[in-house]
C-alpha cells in the first residue's frame, strides 16, 4: 500500500469490518481463514526476544497478506538479532518490510509501533503489559497478548478496564495462554468438564516444576537498570516471579477446570534454596500454593525452577468417577485404569491462536480472551502474595490490593535492588 488514498480504504476495512459484521450477524465462513479480501494487514512487534520472534513468525504464517512493519524492544541489539531471524526464515521472510525508521529502542518505542500498525504483538516482560495493550486498545489495534498480563493487582484491575474498553471497539485481545488454543487439551478438557467422564471434580494436582532457566551475564558498560531488564526473569517488579511468569500455564489449566472462578482463599509456602547468588535477583526458586474454592474444591499446587531435580508438568484432575491427566491428554476409570486418551491431531498452538486472531479480524468476528487470562494471572499473583508474607489470604484482599510492583519512572542508571522476601515478616506483595 503505497498511497494514501489505499492506506485509508485499508484502515477502513479493518475498522469498519466488525461494525459492519456485527449488523449483518455474525458472518462465519467455515475453512476461509482469509476470507473476502487480500487487504495488507501491517503488523508491529514490541519486545523483540525469543517469544516475540516466534510469535510474529507464527503471525505471518497465519496470515499470508498480514506483513511485519515495524519493530520496538528496549535493546536495538535484540530489535536487530530478532529482524535477522525474521528475514531469513524460508517461509515468511518475504513478509518482513521493516525499514530503519521502523526500529524502536528505549521503553517509548511501543507508541511509535502501535500508532502505525493494525495488529500488536506485546511480548516485553509482563510489567509493561498493562501500559503497552492500554495504548494500543487506546488507538484501535487489536493484539496479541503474551502471557501473564501484569505483575501486581493494580495492573491486572487495568487489564480488566481495557479489555472492557476492547469489547466494546470490537477489537480482538488474544492470550498467550497457549494451552487454551492446543486441540488435544482442549478435548481432554471437554471430556472432563462437558462429558463428565470422570464425574465431578473434587480436586487437583497442579505442578509446574522443572529446571532453572538463562541468565545473561553482567557487562561494564549495564546500568543496574539495564541489568534489571536484560534479566527481568529474576526481578518480582517485571516478572511477577516465576510462578506468574511461567506456572502460569498450569494455574490457567487450573483456572478452566475450575470453571474460570476465583478461589476465594490460599495458603502458601515458597523459598530459594539453590538460587540464592545476587546475580539471580530477589525472585524464588519454588512454591506449593493451596487455593481453596468456595463450593469445598481444591487445587494444591507446586511449582519449582531447581536444577537436577525431578521434572514434572501436568494437571491430575481427581474426580468422583475417576482421574485426568490433562497435558497428557489421558482418563482413567474409579479403579486407576486407563479409559481414554487423545488421538487426533496436533497442529502447533502457538500458530493456531494466530489463526485464530487473523480470522476474528478479517471475519469481522473479535475474540476478546481478556476474562480468563486477567483471572489467571490474579490466581498467580495470590499465590505469590501469599508465600512471600506467610499469610493465608483471601481473593478480596490480593485482588484490591494497591501494591505496584516496579519504578514509576522509566530511566537508564541506579535502580533500587529489592530483597528478597520473608514469609513471617514480609507484607504481601
Ligand atoms: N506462551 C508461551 O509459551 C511463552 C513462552 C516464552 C515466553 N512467554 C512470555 O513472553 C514474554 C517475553 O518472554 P521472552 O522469553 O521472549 O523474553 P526475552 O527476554 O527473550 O524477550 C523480551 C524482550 O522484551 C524486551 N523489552 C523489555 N522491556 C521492554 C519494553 N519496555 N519495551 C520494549 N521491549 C522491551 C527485551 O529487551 C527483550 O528483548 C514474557 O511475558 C513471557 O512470559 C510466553
């Protein structure tokens, strides 16, 4: 699109298609991904790391006329590393038109990105999520949203806002809360739920425990800050902790069983035992969270990033007939034996919920994931307030907390180095 005069007919298909849609009914038409128009659909990426990169190849993969425009991550170093991978991919390299005046650096760049394209991958560390998918909600985008969507309670009360606002500008959010969008757990899922296959869910065993993850070393010319934010894993303001930034995918499989409630109360524990070096921040290395739900169910979860222990990620789901092993995608029966398990297909999920995205877009037909990626990211966010301080909490008290996480600011040089917490004597944060 090079004139302006195509750029606005554009612009107008994108904006007017759910208006328009939603007047006609919903328009669905089975198998046509692309339906109706080879509109270009310009797609900006903000936080250019390992995810951001495969998520934006997973765009263009799902969208064939959907074309990669512009670029911001803090770092021009991982702008650029991430432009190279893009460009030199086989299958959608030819769909990166990113010029030099299209890079961004710095913690600004995301306004530059957001005001020139249709769709936003938001994929920084999750701190920045609430403001990045405020704005771009703000100017009309629709977004792909990477997983956990704040780090605190005031950020997750701002999610809930903007996607609200989302619903009603007909545009899509959708989560990477990839397991969501994954056909096997999404059958095992519905037998459990909707077939009842093994009655009714009494309890289950959530874990998420397995190794220690990168580290990028200190180097002379890194303010603290930089420091900070090139190892945002380990620092509670930009993570939210592992159990947010990672177990979140088991405490979302938790979440959908449970029917996407809120526990009303949880009891913590949590520690650092083998990451205890300064260079790893103040995060900790594991958690075990009971979450109690007000018709008497239960999830007891633990989650661990130890190197050289044992390894496991799944969701038991204990019914009254019998037992699910959900990423495992397996029944079994009241007697232990097995009863069923998935056999179909298995496309990739990260490509699917892009599939997903694109067609809501070009079908006029939004999905807005906002109510089950904010209730899944509080769920973390509680069981991480609640092993910090040693208190048993309720949901009122995490949800309205007004704890914020993180400077207000946004600058290169000193940055406080927050100590890691003492269940006893911690307040909860
Ligand atoms: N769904 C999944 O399976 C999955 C897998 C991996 C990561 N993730 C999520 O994706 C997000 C990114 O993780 P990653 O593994 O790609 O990390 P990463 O460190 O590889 O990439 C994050 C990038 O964001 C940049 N950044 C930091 N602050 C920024 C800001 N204010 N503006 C612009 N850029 C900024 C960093 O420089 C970095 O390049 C996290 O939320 C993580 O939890 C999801």
């Amino acid at each position: 699109m090079s004139n302006s005069r195509s750029q606005n007919s554009r612009r107008r298909f994108l904006q007017d298609s759910a208006a328009a849609t939603a007047a006609l009914g919903t328009l669905v038409i089975p198998g046509a991904v692309h339906a109706g128009t080879d509109e270009v659909i310009k797609v900006g990426l903000i936080g250019s790391g390992g995810r951001g990169t495969g998520a934006a190849i997973d765009a263009l993969h799902a969208d064939p006329q959907a074309k990669l425009t512009a670029i911001a991550d803090t770092f021009l170093d991982r702008a650029h590393d991430s432009l190279s991978t893009l460009k030199e991919d086989d299958k959608i390299g030819k769909q990166v038109e990113v010029s030099e005046e299209n890079i961004f650096a710095g913690f600004e760049g995301y306004k530059k990105v957001i005001d020139q394209c249709d769709v936003v991958i938001l994929t920084t560390p999750p701190h920045f999520r609430p403001l990045h998918l405020a704005y771009a909600i703000e100017k009309g985008k629709h977004c792909f949203v990477e997983k956990p969507i704040a780090v605190d309670a005031p950020g997750v009360r701002s999610v809930i806002e903007t996607c609200k606002v989302a619903k009603q500008k007909g545009l899509s959010i959708v989560s990477g809360l990839c397991w969501r969008y994954d056909s096997g757990v999404r059958e095992t899922m519905r037998q459990i739920l909707e077939e009842k296959a093994i009655g009714d869910i009494v309890a289950i065993e959530s874990s998420y425990n397995t190794d220690t993850l990168w580290h990028r070393p200190n180097q002379p010319d890194w303010s603290r800050m930089e420091y900070q934010v090139r190892n945002w894993l380990y620092y509670t303001w930009l993570s939210g902790d592992h159990i947010n930034e990672q177990a979140i995918h088991s405490l979302d499989k938790t979440a959908w069983l449970m029917g996407d409630k809120s526990p009303i109360r949880a009891t913590a524990l949590g520690g650092r035992q083998q990451r205890t070096d300064k260079k790893y921040g103040h995060i900790f290395d594991h958690f075990t969270v009971f979450y109690e739900y007000d018709d008497g169910k239960r999830v007891y979860f633990t989650c661990r990033q130890q190197h050289n222990c044992a390894m496991h990620t799944d969701e038991r789901v204990l019914g009254t007939n019998g037992q699910a092993e959900v990423l495992r995608h397996r029944l079994y029966d009241a007697a232990g034996k097995p009863s069923w398990r998935y056999k179909g297909e298995k496309p990739s999920m990260y490509r699917v919920e892009h599939e997903h995205l694109f067609k809501s877009i070009r079908e006029g037909n939004p999905i807005n994931d906002g109510g089950y990626m904010t209730n899944s990211t509080m769920i973390a966010i509680m069981g991480r307030m609640c092993a910090y301080s040693g208190q048993t909490l309720t949901w009122d008290e995490c949800f309205n907390s007004n704890v914020t996480l993180g400077p207000t600011e946004y600058a290169w040089g000193d940055i406080e180095e927050p100590a890691v917490a003492i269940p006893g004597q911690s307040a909860p944060a």
